[in-house]
C-alpha cells in the first residue's frame, strides 16, 4: 500500500491495523488516516515544544474517533427503521380494514 505520509507509514499501517471500525477494513482506515494527515499537517506550529509525529498521532486518533462515530451513527440510523413482528401485522391489519 503505498501512502501519500510516507514518514508516517508506520503509525498509519499500525493504528489502521489495530482499529476495530464497523464495515471499514482496515486499508479503508489507512487511506483515511493518510487523507486527513494530508490535509492537517501543514497546520502543524510545534507549541509547547510538541513534535510533528505527536502531532500527527493527535490527528490520527482523533480521525479514528470520527470514523467509530460515523459507523455507530449509520448502525443507529439503520436500526431505527427496524419494525416488528407486532407493528409489521397491526400495519397490514389496519390496511385490510
């Protein structure tokens, strides 16, 4: 897999690796760390004596933390149109009459 973070290939490969997201494999957890390392990087300014790398292991744990939200928000969705087996007959009961 070939990332744009080259420098960074490593913590990518391994928190991508070691993350547990629903439906996401973990190349799709890479792909994203290495996009939001792309974009977040430059913003990097070295306060209180921090370093890029633990800068950029900031970013990736906070774009792990936004991935497990999406996917439990897109569970939740989904299981909010589940029906029962009680709903789904007062519904076709209802329809008949």
């Amino acid at each position: 897999m070939s990332l744009y973070n080259s420098k960074y290939q490593d913590d990518i490969l391994g928190k991508a690796k070691t993350s547990r997201i629903p439906n996401m494999e973990w190349q799709d957890v890479a792909q994203e760390l290495d996009i939001a390392l792309w974009q977040k990087l430059d913003k990097f300014q070295g306060r209180n004596n921090a370093s890029e790398r633990t800068f950029a292991v900031k970013v990736m744990r906070n774009t792990i933390l936004d991935l497990v939200k999406f996917a439990n928000r897109q569970k939740r969705q989904i299981d909010s149109y589940h029906l029962s087996l009680d709903e789904i007959m007062e519904r076709e009961y209802a329809a008949e009459y």
